[in-house]
C-alpha cells in the first residue's frame, strides 16, 4: 500500500518538510536547556547531527512509494542518531509517525518488528554513554502506546473503508434493480407490439399503426425513465433529473401502458391514499411494475389484478392473475422485488396460487406518515 491519497498531493509533499522543521527545532532546544542546566553533555549538534534530523524527516516521502523502505529508511537515519551523543529531543517524531503510517496502511507485522529491533538498538547503543533503566521503560512505553493507538487508527480506518464498500455495493445493486425494472418493463412491451405490428402488417395495416405507436410511446417512456434513475448518479448539486420519479400514484399510466400492450389491469384501492416515504413510493410502484411485466411475459393470460391497500403504518400490495404461473423464484426480477421490500423491513410472499394462477403479495411499512 502507498500513501494515502485522500489527502492533497500539495500537503503530502509538506508533512516530511514539517517534521523535519520540528525535529530540527525541538533538538535544538534540547540542546541549548541542557547547556544552560549543564549536568550531562552531549556532542554539539554539527552537519552530521543535522542531515540525520533531516533526512530522516525525508525519507517519510517514501511512504508514496513503498511503505516498507520507509519505515526500514527512516529507523536507519534514526538508529544512527542515538549513539553519537547528539542532544535528545524530538529525534524520533518521523520514526514514531513512520510506525503509526505503516500500521494503518496495513504492515502492522513489519511495524512491530521494526518497533522492537529499534528499542532493543536504542537501549544497547544509549546504554553505554547513559545507563538509565527508566530510558528503557519509558521508551518501551511510549513505542507500545504508539502502535496500540495506530491499531485503533488502522482498525477505524478498514471499518469506514468496509462501510464505503458496502455503500457503493448497495448502490450498484439499487441501481441495477432500477435499471432492469425500467428496461424489463418497456422492452418486453416493445417485443409483444413490435411481434403483433409484423403479424398485421398486410391484413390490418390499422392495427399494425396502433402497435407502432405504442412501440413509440414505450420507447420514449424507456428513454425517460433512464434518465430519471441514472439522473441520481449525478453529483447533489447539479439539475434535478428531467421527470418526475416513478410512484404510486403514476398506477394509471403503468396500466394504461400495459392495456396497450394488450394486458388488462383492474386495480382496486382500499383505505385512503396518502402521500407516502419516497423510498416506500418508489419500491411500491417498482413492485406492481416488475409483477405485471412478470404476468405479461410468462403468465399467457390478458388480465391481472393489482389490489392496493392503505392501512395506518404500512402499504399492501397484492397483484394476481390467473395464468400458468409467473417467472421462476431465481429470476432477477422476483429477487429484485425480495430484495427492495427487504430494504425497507417489510415481507413479501411470492407464489402460485392454490386456485391457479400466480401472486404477489407485499408488505411495506411506512412509519404511519410520510
């Protein structure tokens, strides 16, 4: 894994710049409190001290191309700071931030191993010029507490990419059901128009006509409510989408499009209508849709019927015929209505019917309001 790209190009260049500016300025002040304090001496900081606080602030910008030379790079310049008596100081924030990046972006074992090689260094290389058993512990600590914090960071971090996954997966599928509900539906309604326009050409040039002009109303409406769902696709701030999204109360053009088709629908209405969740709006019309488009491609019969039920917190949609039995229980368009009534927390049942015939039965909540 490489840099993380979230964050502008411009400020990655400028985070090794900036830690060495403060590795720089915070040894430099070790340097001169300890002189003032006096006590331990320590080697003035000379070119040496001051390309070693540098360069390994700067071999953080290897982190963009490989994270496991940086982290060996930056412990190499850091490791060979300690034993040449420098001042102490913040010496160690490019190896500390190192261990933190290579956690998170997966090297964790790396990490740990690095992590420990470079205290076990720091304690033999500091221990002769400075025997201090709590330089070890307090080292040890602060090395531990870093890579259990970059865990949490790390662990935080796959969470939130799993959850982008998963958004991005919901949306494709959401989409993909969009897309085949509205394509589904006016395809096979131009397949049966475009058959029966042929079949009366010579013998009923009339009929033929009304045929092509549902061939043609069909296409528009398909052009349109392409447009309507790949509309969401666009970023929030841009132009709403060209026509109105498909719901409910559009029922009348959804059966007036199949009785062109040569499908009557009878749709009866209980309880009072209501402006309803869109989300509930939109799957309840996606339902009745796909079922009659279901009914019209593999019933074999002309007529269906679509019962719509208002009650006090859910919307009860019932659509049946009478034919020989709808599209299988592994079709994409009967897992597309399990799936959306699913995502709502509502139940559907999906079957042939012990009289004959087939039937859709869902069950959406709609909270009591809209």
């Amino acid at each position: 894994m490489t840099w993380d790209h979230r964050y502008p190009p411009r400020r990655r260049r400028l985070f090794p710049l900036l830690i060495a500016v403060i590795q720089v300025i915070g040894v430099t002040f070790a340097s001169r409190v300890a002189a003032v304090e006096g006590g331990v001496q320590f080697r003035a900081l000379d070119w040496l001290g001051y390309a070693l606080l540098v360069g390994s602030a700067a071999a953080m910008w290897l982190w963009r191309v490989h994270m496991v030379a940086a982290l060996t790079a930056v412990t190499a310049l850091t490791g060979a700071y300690v034993p040449l008596g420098y001042p102490p100081g913040p010496f160690f924030l490019a190896f500390l931030l190192t261990l933190v990046g290579a956690v998170v972006l997966g090297h964790r074992i790396a990490a740990w191993v690095t992590a420990a090689a470079g205290w076990l260094g720091f304690m033999l290389l500091g221990w002769a010029e400075h025997p201090l058993l709590w330089r070890g512990v307090v080292s040890g600590a602060v090395l531990v507490g870093v890579l259990l914090i970059a865990q949490v960071i790390a662990s935080n971090r796959d969470r939130i990419i799993e959850q982008r996954r998963r958004r991005i997966g919901d949306e494709r599928l959401r989409m993909a059901r969009e897309v085949h509900d509205v394509v589904a539906h006016h395809i096979s309604l131009i397949n049966v128009q475009a058959g029966v326009a042929l079949h009366l050409l010579d013998d009923d040039p009339e009929q033929a006509r009304t045929a092509l002009a549902a061939i043609k109303t069909a296409s528009r409406d398909t052009l349109r409510e392409l447009r309507a769902t790949l509309g969401v696709l666009r970023a929030v701030d841009e132009q709403a989408p060209r026509s109105p999204a498909p719901s409910i109360d559009r029922l009348d053009e959804l059966v007036a499009r199949f009785a062109g088709a040569g499908l009557r629908v009878d749709v009866r209405v209980t309880g009072t209508p209501r402006e309803l969740p869109t989300p509930v709006d939109l799957a309840a019309y996606r339902i009745v849709q796909e079922s009659l488009t279901n009914v019209h491609r593999h019933a074999g019969v002309d007529a269906a019927q679509v019962s719509v039920g208002y009650d006090t917190d859910e919307l009860v949609l019932d659509i049946t015929d009478r034919g020989r039995g709808g599209e299988t229980a592994d079709g994409n368009g009967l897992s597309g209505i399990r799936e959306r009534v699913a995502a709502l927390g509502g139940t559907v049942a999906i079957g042939p019917r012990p009289e004959g015939g087939f039937t859709v039965c869902a069950v959406l909540p709609t909270g009591g309001t809209s």
